[in-house]
C-alpha cells in the first residue's frame, strides 16, 4: 500500500506548505486531482499547478485526470511532471491506446513498485461489461464518492 495524500484537501493559498508536510509524513506519492466541470461538475488543477508542484518536491506525482477526452491533455500533463496517470475508462475512447502512451513514458521520478492482483473484467453500474484482457494495465483504482464531500468541503450527508 502506497500513501498518497491528495493536494486537493490542502490550504489551497500554501501548497508550498503541504508538499512540506506531505515529505516529513512520509507520503509515496502526492495525488492531483485534475477535473474539468465536464466529467465531473467541479473544476481543479492546471497544467501550471501540476508543473508549480513538481518542481517543489521529489514525491512523485500521481494525476488522476478525471476529465472528458484524456488524451487531449495527456501529453501536457506528463510534460508537466505526471510521474503516474489514471484515468477513466469510460471517458477515454481508445483505453488501450491511452495506456500505451502512458506506459510508453519513463517518469522522471520512481515510486515503489508493488504488485496487485486484478480481475480480467469489472462490471460497473449501468454499463455493459468490460473486459481488459488486452489492455497492460499498471494500477487499476476503484473509487466510491459521495458526491456531497468533495475537496475538503464538509459532508452534508448525515
């Protein structure tokens, strides 16, 4: 298990800050919500930001782009410092070429490598099956949201 604190729950005015508190906590990672007001409602991280961070610190990276169309900021992102890349399934129309082209790139930082089991096919919520047989997945990451608390907001869910 690897800890990657997400810079979105930061003091937004101090990243300078956090990415200090993250390296005495020993995170593995820094993970980077980008959001696009598309693929989910709210907006977040810039390509500046992604680059403003990694020049601060040698954590690596962990982007998770979740966004409409990825490959068209892909390249950027990973220009900008993504050591690692997620992204969704669903908002990505050629999986398997998205992943090769993150897997095609060295990250200019290594992060501990350690193997985890997946399942050949996933079955998500109103969607027909899926089935990853030829797609080299490095990390597959299966989230639950409440929708009410995101970006450190308080949960208005009682």
């Amino acid at each position: 298990m690897l800890l990657a604190p997400s810079i979105l729950a930061a003091d937004l005015a101090d990243l300078a800050g956090a990415l200090e508190v993250c390296e005495r906590g020993g995170a593995d990672l820094i993970h980077v919500d980008v959001m696009d007001r598309h693929f989910v409602p709210n907006l977040s991280f810039g390509i500046p930001v992604l680059a403003a961070l990694s020049r601060r610190t040698e954590i690596p990276m962990d982007v998770h782009l979740m966004v409409s169309n990825p490959d068209r900021l892909l390249d950027d992102y990973l220009e900008a410092g993504a050591d690692r890349v997620t992204v969704h399934w669903e908002a990505s129309t050629h999986l398997d070429r998205t992943v090769g082209r993150i897997r095609g790139r060295t990250p200019r930082r290594r992060h501990p490598a350690r193997p985890v089991p997946l399942r050949s096919s996933v079955r998500p919520p109103a969607r027909p099956q899926i089935t990853f047989d030829r797609v080299p997945i490095g990390i597959f990451s299966l989230s639950s949201i409440t929708t009410s608390c995101w970006g450190g907001r308080p949960s208005t869910v009682r």
